[in-house]
C-alpha cells in the first residue's frame, strides 16, 4: 500500500516545458533545437549548460538563463490538468506528498505557490538540499526522512530518466507520466513501476478506487 507520493516538478506537475525550453534558446542564441535540449531536461541546470555549451565554468549562462526564465516565468507556465484537484483529493485522503525536484528552492516556492500547490506539499527537496542531485537516491531519501516515511510505500511520480532512475536507487516504486516531452517509450526503457497518462491515474494506484471516465 502507498501511503506517501514525491512529486517531481518540472514536466509533472506543473508545465514548464516551454519555458525552459525558451530558455534555454535563448542563452545559446538559438543554436539549439527543441529536440536536442529535450533529452537534457531533468537534470540539473548546470549540466546542461555544460553539456550545450561544451564549457566548463556556466556560471554567466546560469546567470543569464535565470534572468531570462524569472523574467517570463509567471506567464509561461501552468498547472497540467487535474493537478489541483487530484492533490486535494489525495490529501484529504491522508496521502503525504512532496516535491523532489533539481530546480533551486527560490523558483520551486515561485511557481508551486503561484499555483497553491505548496499547501499539499509536506516536504519540498530542492537542489540546494542535497549535495547528489537527481539521479542520485538522496533527494528521495531526503523527503522519506521529512515525512518519516517507508521507501516500499512510496511512490516517485516523474518526466524524466532521473526521476526513475532516482527511484530505482532509493528503493521506491516510480510512476512515468505519458506526458513527458520525452515520450512514454523512452521513460519505459527505465522499467517504471506503472506508467499514468492522467494525473487522476493515481487514484486507482494509490486508494485503489478507478476514476470516473
């Protein structure tokens, strides 16, 4: 039985895709494609400059990324469907549930409070939390120790291979969301345990109650 759920953030619950993806153009002056910064996303922000750039030291594109990203965040990004009201539901129902996200702790508190998503979330493990980002198991086992709860009864909800593969590392089960930018096969290629093409999915997972259709 489930009785705790980590949430990744970017890509899962909340529909950043084109913003970062903007983003990220943006600092490169354009010399990227969606489709070559796709597979990079999840990972930590310094990564992928590092790997876009070929360089070493980030620490202006970091700058400049964030400048751009803070300045358009509020009206590029959304809640994906059902997200409020699944939560609420999952909460009332005695679900713990927390974000396990590589972003910073300044823009994750931004968009989960723009959204009123903050008031489901019990724990909130950001990148400055941990010293292994996503793929590693520490921040999964950061939010289990904050929630005092079992690694066999939880679930990591995802978009990407460091979300699963975290997972896998921190001995919890994984759900792949269908609607990751990187497409439901690629996720299944890191043997999530269950694959949901709805947020209201976790219903039938979690309380075993089958949604409404």
């Amino acid at each position: 039985m489930i009785d705790t759920i980590l949430f990744d953030l970017d890509g899962t619950i909340v529909d950043t895709n084109e913003l970062i993806i903007a983003s990220f153009m943006h600092v490169m002056n354009h010399s990227l494609t969606r489709e070559e910064i796709i597979p990079h996303m999840g990972t930590t922000l310094e990564h992928q400059l590092r790997t876009f750039s070929g360089q070493e030291d980030v620490v202006p594109l970091v700058k400049a990324y964030r400048e751009y990203n803070s300045l358009h965040h509020d009206e590029m990004v959304a809640p994906f469907p059902e997200v409020n009201e699944v939560l609420a539901r999952l909460q009332a129902q005695g679900i713990k549930m927390g974000v396990v996200t590589t972003k910073i702790r300044a823009t994750t508190t931004r968009v989960l409070g723009l959204f009123d998503l903050d008031q489901y979330m019990q724990a909130i493990v950001t990148l400055d939390d941990v010293e292994h980002p996503k793929p590693d198991a520490e921040p999964i086992r950061k939010a289990l120790e904050a929630l005092g709860s079992a690694p066999e009864r939880t679930l990591m909800v995802g978009d990407s291979p460091a979300d699963l593969k975290s997972a896998t590392a921190a001995g919890v089960q994984s759900a792949a969301v269908a609607w990751s930018l990187k497409g439901e096969q690629e996720l299944c290629n890191y043997e999530p345990t269950f694959v949901i093409h709805r947020m209201s999915d976790l219903y039938n997972l979690v309380l075993a109650d089958p949604v409404d259709r």
